[in-house]
C-alpha cells in the first residue's frame, strides 16, 4: 500500500513484530552482540557499525520519508555532511558550494579540506546560474542548501541539477531547514539529502544527530566511511531521535503556519526594514520556493530600521523566544547570525553576503502563534 508522510513517520521501518511485542523500539544500549562466525552472510553487530536495531529501525524510515532507497544516522549534521563529502571526493578533486552556507560548513571547508587537497570554490546564489562561472574540470561534486541560512534564499534546484547531470556532477543538498515534511530533494534528482536532525527531524533540542538519504551505492560507500571515522550515533540517542522524528508532520505543518502569520505581520509593522521569508511574495525566492516546496518552513529572518541599536534593543525586550543559537525545536528561537553561524566571517565577508549587524534570525516553535506575534509586537513598540 501506498501510505502518506504522517503514516510513514509512525510505521516506517518499524520491525514487524514489535520486539517482544514492544510497541516501541527499545534501547538497545550493548555495544556488541554475540557472534561466532557460524554465518558467513551476518555481519558483526556493533554500534560504531551503525547496525543495532536502534538505528535499523529510523535508517529505514528515512530513507522512506525522503524516497530514497537507504539512508545513513549519524553523530551530528557536521558528521553526516563530513561523511557524504569525504566519501565522494578525493585529493585534487574539486568541490563546488553556494556562497551562503551554513558556518560550520564552511569552517569545515576552510580548517579540514584545504589540507587534505580537496579544493573547493562558491558560487553567488544572487546570480541567476552562476555554477557555469564557477565549475571547474575536476568538480566532482556541488553543495547546496535547500534553504540559505539567514536570508532564507532558495535557488532554482532544477536548473542546478540538470546543469549538475550534464556534467556527471554529484549533487548534494543540505536540507536540514526546509525538513522532509516540506522538500524531499531526491524527487528532484539530487543525489545526495542530508540533515542536522540536530533540528526539526528531532525537535525537541535535546540530543546532536545528522542523516544521510541517498541510493544504495552512495550510502554504502558513506556507511564505510562513517565506519572508518567513527561519527555513529548513540543507541540512546537514536532512541530520542525516533521517538522526536515521530511527531515532525504535526509540528512542522504548525512551525509553517505560524513563521508564515509572522512574517506577514513583520512585514507590515513600521519599524522593520526588511523580513526574509520564502512565503512572502516579496521575496525574492518566493516563485521557485512555491514550485519546489510543500511549505515555507519555520525561519524567518528581518532586519529594523534602527539597524544593529535596534537589535539589540528588540532582543532585549521580545520575552517567548529564547535567545539562542540553532533551530527546528519546539520553542521559539532569536538570534543575531553576525554574533552566532557566521561570527567566524569576516564583517566584510558578512556584508558580502547580505549578513548585517542588525539581522535578526527567528526559529518559530510551537508556541500560539497569536501569543508570538502580540510578543513581538509588544518588544517592537517599546523602540
Ligand atoms: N546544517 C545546518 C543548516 C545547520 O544549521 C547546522 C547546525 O546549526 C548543521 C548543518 C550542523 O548540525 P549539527 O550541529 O547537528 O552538527
């Protein structure tokens, strides 16, 4: 049968039995299973293989939710971006990104890339196609962002992955903001989706985990190098990850609803300059976000008038949201990205980008929407 996301979420990959009748899957918290060799096809179980149940049972429904054909859990989101990439490029391979990436991306890029011989060059997401300026002969592969952090930009992913095909490019996309519920990226033909479950597909900021969902051949060649480097998962906190994962329709159809009352009633208050969110049809990604998504996901950015003073000010007096880094849980989230993801950029590399002082980042959560914006609308109207 042909089941829907919400089905998939809670029955996807679940064993079948339940585990001595388990309705849940249990903690398997044992670092090695009994084995004496006595099948040459069973694999040694152990946790650094990434093959307890704990993470049989959420790899498969993964790889359900995003149409792939495998998926892969891991340490972090850092952990599963540097497993993907590490395992398709080699030294003198050449690896192509959008401009704005996320910081820890970039950092990863910059401190471990570099010297290891796998160069690596941006292109500007404000041009339209600007790959074909950046490609090189040996680009072997090109990152991208399903939704650019902070400015909310989406690109125009068909025409990047038919430019990528025509040069048997492997594409891979970050698509940790958008969430399965809104994009599933495989359905596009990139190749490679990977996830910080850090945020939405966890949501409940309580535990670090990444994923990977790709076809059989990438993920098995990403499983040996998860394998190699170590960056598995916790059985704990696979646990945690399953149980959160389990919930993502629900919160995520509420995170989009509300950023999207928000950011239409930012968008018409005095004292904000600008409000970047792919819903709005003022914004400059809007057309190619409403062909390609199901939802404009729960981040918003905008800036005031009053500039980085204004700020400042603003993060003072708003009471619902935490301040604080990350993102996708279900409390509400404020944060300058000059002072948090992009503070290792310089402040010329951050004005390049369209990064201001005064840019305030918003993660909805699941608080009332109506209470979110009286909030912000009281903190707003003491400046
Ligand atoms: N990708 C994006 C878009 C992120 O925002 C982050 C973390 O903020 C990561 C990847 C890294 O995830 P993690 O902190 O789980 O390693």
């Amino acid at each position: 049968m042909n089941t829907q996301l919400e089905t998939n979420l809670i029955h996807a990959g679940e064993p079948k039995p339940g585990i001595m009748g388990a309705v849940n899957v249990p903690i398997f918290q044992s670092a090695m299973y009994e084995f004496s060799g006595e099948s040459k096809d069973e694999f040694v179980r152990y946790i650094r293989y990434n093959n307890t149940p704990n993470h049989k049972a959420i790899e498969a429904k993964l790889a359900v939710l995003e149409n792939g054909e495998d998926a892969l859990v891991a340490a972090s989101g850092m952990a599963a971006i540097s497993t993907a990439l590490l395992s398709v490029l080699s030294k003198g391979d050449h690896l192509l990104v959008q401009d704005r990436l996320y910081g820890g991306t970039l950092s990863l890029l910059n401190m471990q890339f570099e010297r290891m011989g796998i160069q690596f060059g941006a292109f500007d997401s404000q041009l339209n196609d600007d790959w074909e300026n950046n490609v090189q002969p040996n680009t072997r592969a090109i990152l991208v962002e399903s939704i650019g952090n902070p400015l909310m930009d989406v690109l125009d992913l068909k025409r990047l992955v038919a430019f990528a095909k025509s040069k048997q490019i492997i594409t891979l996309i970050d698509n940790t903001f958008a969430s399965p519920i809104n994009f599933r990226p495989l359905e596009i033909g990139i190749d490679v989706s990977l996830h910080s479950c850090t945020k939405y597909i966890n949501g409940h900021s309580d535990i670090v985990a990444g994923a990977i969902i790709s076809n059989m051949e990438l993920i098995s060649a990403m499983r040996q190098t998860l394998i190699n480097f170590g960056g598995t998962l916790d059985p704990h906190a696979c646990y945690l990850l399953h149980r959160g994962m389990k919930t993502l329709a629900v919160r995520m159809r509420h995170q989009n609803e509300s950023a999207g009352k928000l950011a239409a009633f930012l968008s018409t208050h005095p004292a904000v300059r600008i409000v970047n969110y792919p819903g709005l049809p003022s914004h400059p990604s809007f057309n190619v976000a409403s062909k390609l998504f199901d939802g404009y996901s729960g981040m918003l950015s905008f800036e005031l008038h009053g500039g980085e003073t204004a700020a400042k000010a603003f993060m003072q007096h708003v009471n619902i949201p935490i301040i604080a880094p990350s993102l996708g849980g279900v409390e509400s989230l404020v944060t300058r990205p000059a002072l948090t993801s992009h503070s290792r950029l310089s402040a010329e590399a951050r004005e390049r980008l369209g990064i201001t002082a005064g840019l305030v980042r918003v993660s909805v959560g699941l608080e009332n929407s109506d209470d979110l914006i009286h909030d912000f609308e009281n903190a707003l109207g003491k400046m």
